[in-house]
C-alpha cells in the first residue's frame, strides 16, 4: 500500500520511436522532442507534472510515497497518513505498534521498568504501565497493585489523576486556567487539566446518566445531556445510537417496549401501533392500515369519507349506496351530532346548589 520508489529521467531522443504516441499521465499533453521526461512504474510526465498530490512541488531527492494510486512528498505522507508515536512524538514510517490505545515505533515500545523492547514478545498490563513478563512477576510479587505515576515512577499512594491514559500524582500537575496545584477531581478537557472549579464554569453539558462531563458526541433529550452510549431505553437498557426514541413520563423508551407498554391496537391489522396512528371512529389504526373497508383503498388524514356501521367507507363507494341507504346514514349522523352538542351544552352549564 506504502510504496518508497525511485523514478528515471530521460528525454525523448533517448527513449526512441515507442514514446512517439505517449502522453503525460497529469495533463494527457504530448512530449516535445528532446524534452526532459520522467519515468516512473511504465508512466511517463512531464518533469513539472512529476509533484506531490498534496502540496504539488516537486519530490526532494525524488523520493515519493504512494497511497491509493497518489503519490506524495515524504512531509506530506506523513502529516496526512502516518501516526505518531506515543514515546517520541515522531511520525511512524513502517511497521507500527498498537498499544496501551497509543501507536509506537517498535524500538520506542519498551517495558517501563526495564526498558526491554516489547514489540516481539509481548506486554501485560499492570498498573496503568507496559511491563515485559519478568518485570511484571516482580511487581505482582511485591504485592503493591497500586497505580505507578507516569512522571516519577513512584506508587501513587492515594487517590490518582488519568492524563492522556497515563496515571499520575495530581500535585505534578496545575490547573490550566488559573495555574492551582490539582487534586485528584481534576479533569481533562482537549488534552488540557482543569481544576473542578474551573472546569464547571466552561459550560461543558453533564450526563445524566454518569453525571460526568459530556466531551465529545452530546444527546439532548428529556431535558438533560447525554453521552451517547449512556441515553438508553428505561425497560431494555440498549442505547439508542441515533434512533428513533419515545418519551412518556420522564422517561425514554424504544418504540418496541413504548408499544407494548403504551401502544393502542390497530382495528384492522390486530398489532400494537408503532410510531404515528389515525384515530376515527372510536377507534385506532396503523397509518398504513387505514383505508376503506369495502374497496381497501388506502386512505389518510386528508381524505374524505363517511361512515358506515362505524366503519370508514370512501366516497367513491359512499356514492355506489342506494339514495335512500345514504338518507338514512346521513339522518343518524345529524342525530348524533344533536346528541353530541347537547352534552357538551350541558356540561358547560353551572351548577347551582342550595343554601
């Protein structure tokens, strides 16, 4: 994939009659006779056409790397593709090592006590530190279990501070914003230590599942802040992860268990409505099952229809009814929209006791 290549220079004289026809890879120009060209991998450019994808100057020394069919400065490669170490801070070329969440050159990877190279043997964990195998037997036999401090290699006695995932004393470090001594509250916001004090008067959203800072991704929901993988349904306990919730009564619920819980019964399908339902009629249906009951044409919120035997009923079949069937719905539906405005005439009316 990483390609470290040399490149040929010749002109056109030298290359003979079978470049005749060729054409520069970059700008799919011609060559002049005798002009300066390169030759690269069975390509050919122009020699100002031979530059980085990125930066577009020529290549120094004429060395380039090549990634997904580009090829690159050695500055450039690095800054767009290679990580870093995690020891010296220098961009990793080659075979990287990943581990304790950081990349490493394989010579910079060593045990934190012994300074042994762990890339080829192998690493255990202990105490927050890279430790080779023999180094970790000492420390389990020693019986400490307690956190080493990343700057002075002591065991932290008391409480500790996490740094870039390092554990530490927090009294080597001061608060970012107003240069205090830290203690073990303080917390970390872009790679920058904060005192607690300093820290609640940035504005930074709380969680409230953890009731810890929201750093990154924040979800704002029910009235409070969230990190993602915390805002969870009540009953299942899974998160979300961008989907659609439910909230009733304080609490969020994926819509499979705010169905079973809360969710009417659709009158034509029988299921448990999910998401948004048509109410009519005294009863309740899945958007999608709303329709006609004589001629199943699909119907919605916008379409006119009538009843019949408390059933919807569109008008192209409405208009199919005898005349004197459609008199007939037609005088019970004034009835009952009589019946309808004398109870609520009533129970608007005041009520008078005695004295």
């Amino acid at each position: 994939m990483v390609a470290n290549i040399g490149h040929e220079q010749n002109n056109m004289d030298e290359l003979g009659a079978r470049f005749d026809n060729l054409f520069c890879v970059r700008c799919q120009d011609g060559f002049e006779l005798n002009e300066q060209i390169v030759n690269s991998g069975g390509q050919v450019w122009h020699s100002e056409c031979f530059v980085c994808a990125q930066c577009l100057l020529p290549f120094p020394d004429g060395i380039y790397y090549e990634f997904d069919g580009r090829k690159y400065c050695e500055h450039d490669f690095h800054v767009l593709y290679a990580p870093c170490c995690g020891k010296c801070n220098e961009f990793i070329v080659g075979r990287v090592i990943k581990a304790m969440n950081l990349s490493w050159h394989p010579k910079c990877f060593t045990c934190e006590l012994c300074s042994k190279e762990l890339a080829d043997i192998g690493f255990l964990r202990n105490a927050g530190r890279a430790l080779c195998r023999e180094c970790n037997e000492r420390e389990k036999a020693a019986g400490s279990g307690r956190y080493v401090c990343h700057q002075c290699h002591a065991i932290i006695e008391e409480e500790h501070i996490k740094y870039r995932g390092d554990s530490y004393h927090p009294y080597h470090f001061k608060c970012t914003n107003c240069s205090e001594e830290l203690d073990h509250t303080a917390r970390e916001v872009g790679g920058n230590l904060y005192c607690l004090r300093c820290h609640d008067t940035m504005g930074i959203p709380i969680c409230g599942a953890c009731h810890r800072p929201v750093e990154e991704r924040v979800i704002t929901a029910l009235g409070k802040n969230w990190h993602v993988e915390h805002f969870v349904c009540s009953v299942c306990e899974k998160p979300f992860l961008g989907h659609k919730h439910y909230e009733r009564k304080g609490l969020a619920y994926c819509e499979e268990h705010f169905t079973k819980l809360y969710g009417s019964t659709c009158f034509r399908c029988g299921k448990s409505c999910g998401g948004e339902t048509f109410t009519a009629l005294e009863k309740t249906w899945c958007l999608k099952c709303f329709g006609c009951h004589l001629c199943d044409k699909k119907m919605d919120h916008k379409s006119k229809f009538y009843e019949f035997d408390m059933k919807p009923t569109c008008k192209k079949c409405y208009d199919k009814f005898p005349t004197e069937l459609k008199k007939r719905i037609s005088d019970r539906l004034k009835e009952r929209n009589q019946i309808a405005v004398e109870r609520q005439r009533r129970s608007m009316s005041p009520t008078f006791g005695r004295t």
